[in-house]
C-alpha cells in the first residue's frame, strides 16, 4: 500500500499540470496506467486523497467509446 501511494502521488503532482498523463489529449500512456489505477480501490486503495487523478479518470471515462470495467465487491468497494 505504501508504494502505490508514493506512485499515485508522483501521478497526481503529474496530472497537476496537464489533463493526461503526458499531454493535453490522451496518448498509450493513459491506456496503459487507466486498468490499474482504476482498479487500485479493490486491492484496497483509496484514491480519495488523489484529486488529480480522480479527475484524470474522469476524463478517461468520457472519452467516447469508453467501455468501462466491470466492477468487482472487493476491497474497499466490499
């Protein structure tokens, strides 16, 4: 739990200054990193302190012909 914190705050403090990952549209980097951290609350991650990234996600999500996960009641979701 402890180094997916640290990760997840160099991501945030990263998301600070531009809408994705990388760069101001969404690249493979974004594909890439979205299955894991949207997944993180189910091995019980809470992404609450992580505004950025919470709102990265978002934008993730609304991409068009975005296909969301199926959710799982594991972890923090349980």
């Amino acid at each position: 739990l402890t180094r997916a914190h640290n990760v997840l705050t160099q991501i945030d403090a990263e998301l600070s200054g531009h809408p994705f990952i990388v760069a101001a549209t969404p690249t493979i980097a974004d594909v890439a990193l979205y299955s894991y951290i949207a997944s993180a609350p189910e091995g019980n991650v809470d992404l609450s302190a992580y505004a950025y990234v919470r709102a990265w996600l978002a934008r993730i999500e609304a991409l068009p012909g975005f296909v969301e996960f199926q959710k799982t009641p594991v972890g923090l979701a349980a």
